[in-house]
C-alpha cells in the first residue's frame, strides 16, 4: 500500500478534496515549464504551473 503524509491522508479523508495535476518540464536549453490541469494557475515553490494551458489529465 501507497504511504502518504500525515496532512495528505488527513485532507484526503475530509469531507470534500482539492487536488489537481502539475506537470514540471526541464528542458536541456535550461528552460523550465510548469502546467496544471487546476481552474487557476498553481505555483510550486517559485515555479508557476499554469492552468490555461491546455494540459487534461488522462
């Protein structure tokens, strides 16, 4: 079975989830893309993963 973090179990078995999907794409010019499949734009860290991307989780 998959361990997760005290706070991720504890969101998970709340009431209701917010959860979504980001993508982190290094390229070998150095550029670096973040996506989301997120109604708003997620920043990870100082990388903003934008959500009008196009990206759909499947």
């Amino acid at each position: 079975m998959r361990q997760f973090s005290p706070e991720l179990a504890a969101h998970l078995q709340s009431e209701a989830t917010t959860l979504c999907t980001c993508w982190v794409v290094k390229r070998r010019d150095k550029v670096v893309l973040g996506f989301t499949d997120h109604d708003h734009d997620v920043t990870l860290n100082t990388l903003v993963c934008l959500a009008a991307s196009g990206f759909k989780a499947s």
